[in-house]
C-alpha cells in the first residue's frame, strides 16, 4: 500500500512538475515569437502612422495577434483588441519596463480581453504621425498573444495522468504480490538465525534490515541491563561498604547472605565462618534461640555500639548502631546527678551535725556564735550550688533577644568588686580594655562570663601573683583573663569544662567552687558562637580568651545597655 502511494504521489508531483517545466517554456518560446514580431514592425510598418489602420493591417501580418500603439506618458493611440477610448497603459508592467530598459515582458490577465496574454512592448525614439496628422516625439509599440496557463496545461495531460495511474497501481500490485509470496522464506531463516542466541542477526533482504536491527538492539538492550544491574549491585555494595553502619543479614551464624565493611570488621568476620559474637556470646546467642527483636550494647574498641536484631521469616537482620556519644550523655547525666548529691549532701551533713548538737543540749554556750555562722555559711553554699544549677540548665530554654553591651563599661563596673577578695591575696591586678567595646549579647550573660573567669583567675592564683584582665575591640573583640596561679596538668585541661569538675578533688569548698563556673561560661559561649579557648602550665598560670566573632542574631533589635 505504502509504495502504490508513494509511486502515485511521485507520478503525479512529476507531473505537475513537468506542466510547469513547459508552461515556463512556452512563455520563453512566446517571447521569442513576440520578439520577431516587432522585428516585422520596425522593419515593414515603422514609417506608417501611429493609427487603427495600421494597427489591424500588422495584426493581420501576424497572424490575429493583439497591436497597441502608445504615447510615451501610457495614452492609447490604437489598440485592435478593443473599440473605443481606452484607460492610460502608464502603470502598466510591460510599458514601465519598456519605459526604462527599452523592451518590457509581462504575462497577465487581460482587463480589457478578459484573457492570459504575453505582453510584449518597445520603445521607439524619433517622431511619428498620428491619424489626425499630429506629429509627436517617440512612441511605444505593444504587441500580445494570447498564452496558456500552467493550470490549463496540467488539465491537457490530465487524462493521460489518469491512465498512468491505473497502469502504475496494477503494476505495484503485481509486484506486490511477487514480493509476498517469496517473504515468509527469509523471514523464516531470521527466526532460525534469531533462535541460535547472543550471536548477531544478520539478512540480505533490505526488507527486513529493520527488523534484524529492531532484534539486535533488543539483545543489546537485554545485556545493556544486564550490566547495569551488576553496575548497581556493585553500587550496592559500595554503599554499604561505606556505611558508618553494620549491616548483617544471615539465616543462621554460619549462613551469612550479606555483610558490609564495617560489621566485618566489628565481628572480626572472616568469610565461610560463623561470626565469633553469635556463638561465644551468651546473650545473643539467646536472642537468637528465641527470635524476638531485641537490642544490646557493646562495647567495641574503646567504643559503645547498639545490636539490634530483627527477624523476618527464615531471614535474620542485624543493625550496628554506634551509641558512644548517646551512652556517654547517659553516663554523663549519672555523673551530674552523683555529683550533686555529693554537692549538696556535704553542707546538708554539716547543717544537720550542728543542729543536733543545738537540739540535743550539747552545744556549749560561748560556740554557739561561731555554729551559727558555719550553719549560714553552709546554707549560703548550698544556695549558691542550686543558683548555680538552675542558671546552668536555664541557659538551654533562654528566648530572650539579645543586644549590644557595652563590654568596656561592663569590667570598669565589675572588676572593682573583687577588690577585697584581690587584696586579701596580695594579688596585682592589671585592667587593660580598650573603650567603647561592644558585644552583641546580654549584659547579664556577659556578667555571668567575666564574673566566673576572675573568679576562677583570684581562686586558683597565688599569693602576691598578678592577675591580667585584657579586652580588645576591632572586628572581632577578645577577652582574655589570665593568672600567674597553679595552672592546669594535661590529663585535667580536657576536662576542665565539664560539669562539677574541679582541679581539687577535696569538694570540701575551701576554693569556693562547685565545678559549674567554665561549664557555664563554655555552654554560653558555644550558644552564642564564640570561640573560648584555654593555654595552661602546670605551675606557671592559666589563660582563658574568648573570641567574639559570631555576628549578631537580629539586626533589627539594637539596643544599647
């Protein structure tokens, strides 16, 4: 069907072109004619008058075709294919191309003769006689012949058109069936070809070219996902090699399907063994008699690691899980609580070793002033050590904006206060802070920093040693408050900022500390994005610098305390 179509589509556009091949001929032949036409003219009338007579006597010269005469401004002096006055041929597309090269062509609708003609004009200089005897400078000739159309000319062949096809489409019929009967035999041996398996389907039929391609590209499809699955298993266990995670999937301790990098080298699994913790540990051997999801800790290179198991059908999943930060936290948690028992419970003794003795009598008189006030001081303590608590945790729900403080006018009013406590050591102060230092905080947190780092600077100094509070401005200010005291030792300085930790391990308050000062100075400063550091010697003195860099939290709420 495909190639009667194409062949009567071809016959029929070869047709058209072929009309318009000749039609294009016709009209260059026409021109020629046209041309010897006025040959006859200039030769035989071109001394005769510019009038209807001599117009009808070269029409019947040459042969009926159409003779104007013109005036050079497009006026009609004799036409023979029209009586009467007729319009100006000025505008004329013959007469202007005539007008300016001396000849002119034009082939167009006749609005005089209602019919296609081929127009052909000339220009001719000198003068000429017009019927009235008027003589006039130059004048045009005009000489047309009627011309057939390229529609006119493919409805001439239209029949013989027809006839071609006909014969044209029982010719592909017949060679349509010629074809047919001989396509199930190459088709056949494809089939036999395709059915032999990876080996690449070949014809010599240009006919089934298409269909051998459409077979090879399907096998190459077929091995193109072949790879890729391999290429994604290969990712696979990629992804799980580089998992922080263990993952194990095994039927029984013997039978594993699947195990990553990490959870080998946590079981120190070797292949086709059973994995060592499946069978010496009594736990999870137990887990795994039982089959119920269960999870444990284990502790595994210095580090704490989650085992959770999962069952489903025959098919056992383990996750390893590392849990050393969360274990440490709870640990931590544990260590807080103990020691704020501790804490507490030794003002707690204190204060209830002295009230009994008041209660039961046994107190003497001239002691009971000096009780009292060890029972106020104690209670002054463990005011101090719940104050001090309840500041430490409240800094994790504090929603309160901030906004600048003035840092410079902040230690010329603090540092003064500790005057009695700097005297009662013998100890040099030495301010230095550049003015008109601004920090974006709180005036009370910022309290809270200078107030527990000279503290600690005055508490661990000694006697008659100096104490350095410098403070400088620029883009990002900094803080530095050091002391010539007892310094920190190495194994103490990474844990110097954790909570109730003290370098004296006494905690019977003789340095007037709990341990939760640089713990909270450290959590206000990581909260605002401040860098805190610390440089000790054992013996020499301790440094503590903050670095104000962090930019402020809400530009649109300065305001300035």
């Amino acid at each position: 069907m495909v190639t009667v179509l194409v062949s009567v589509v071809g016959i029929v556009f070869l047709t058209i072109l072929f009309s318009a091949v000749f039609y294009e001929q016709t009209v260059e032949q026409t021109n020629e004619q046209l041309r010897i036409f006025m040959q006859v003219y200039a030769t035989d009338y071109r001394d005769r008058a510019f009038s209807q007579e001599t117009a009808e006597s070269l029409k019947e010269t040459l042969g009926g075709a159409r003779v104007t005469f013109l005036s050079t401004d497009g006026q009609v002096y004799a036409d023979t294919g029209a009586a009467g006055e007729l319009e100006s041929h000025f505008l004329r597309e013959e007469v202007q191309e005539a007008l300016n090269t001396g000849e002119g062509y034009a082939v167009r609708q006749s609005t005089t003769l209602r019919e296609r003609l081929v127009y052909y004009c000339r220009a001719f200089s000198g003068e000429f006689t017009l019927e009235d005897g008027t003589a006039v400078q130059g004048g045009l000739v005009r000489i047309s012949v009627p011309a057939a159309s390229g529609l006119s000319i493919f409805a001439g062949v239209l029949p013989t058109l027809i006839w071609f096809l006909v014969v044209d489409v029982l010719c592909c019929l017949f060679v349509a069936w010629l074809a047919t009967s001989y396509v199930l035999r190459p088709v056949e041996q494809l089939t036999q070809e395709a059915a032999h398996g990876n080996k690449e389907v070949q014809t010599r039929y240009a006919e089934l070219a298409p269909i051998a391609k459409m077979m090879n590209d399907m096998n190459a499809d077929l091995l193109e996902k072949v790879e890729k699955m391999k290429e994604d298993r290969r990712l696979e266990k990629l992804i799980l090699n580089s998992m922080e995670h263990g993952i194990v999937i095994f039927r029984d301790p013997s039978d594993v399907i699947l195990i990553n990098k990490t959870a080998r080298r946590l079981l120190d699994y070797e292949t086709n063994e059973p994995i060592p913790c499946f069978t010496s540990d009594v736990e999870i051997k137990a887990i795994l008699q039982g089959g119920e999801n269960a999870a444990l800790v284990r502790k595994i290179e210095g580090r704490y690691y989650s085992f959770r198991f999962t069952f489903d059908g025959n098919s056992r999943v383990l996750l390893i899980t590392d849990v050393t930060e969360a274990t440490e936290a709870a640990q931590s948690k544990n260590d807080f609580i103990a020691n704020v028992t501790h804490e507490m419970n030794t003002p707690l003794t204190s204060i209830r070793g002295f009230a009994e003795l008041i209660a039961a009598g046994a107190m003497p008189p001239e002691k009971l002033e000096g009780v009292a006030k060890t029972i106020m001081r104690q209670s002054d303590r463990l005011a101090n050590l719940i104050r001090s608590i309840i500041n430490f945790s409240a800094i994790d729900s504090d929603e309160l904006p901030d906004y600048e403080v003035d840092l410079s006018e902040l230690l010329q009013e603090i540092v003064p206060l500790f005057e009695p406590k700097i005297e009662q050591k013998s100890l040099h102060l030495a301010l230095t802070a550049e003015s008109g230092v601004r920090v974006w905080s709180r005036r009370e947190r910022l309290l809270e920093i200078v107030n527990n780092l000279v503290s600690n600077g005055i508490r661990y100094n000694k006697e008659g040693g100096e104490l350095r509070i410098t403070l400088t401005g620029g883009e990002c200010p900094r803080l530095c408050v050091a002391d010539t005291g007892v310094g920190i030792a190495p194994a103490d300085k990474a844990r110097i900022f954790e909570r109730f930790y003290t370098v004296d391990k006494s905690h019977n308050g003789a340095g007037g500390g709990f341990g939760l000062g640089l713990a909270i100075v450290r959590k206000l400063c990581r909260r605002a994005g401040w860098k805190l550091s610390v440089e000790s010697e054992l013996g020499k003195g301790t440094a503590f610098t903050i670095d104000f860099c962090a930019p402020p939290k809400k530009e649109d709420a300065k305001n300035t305390r």
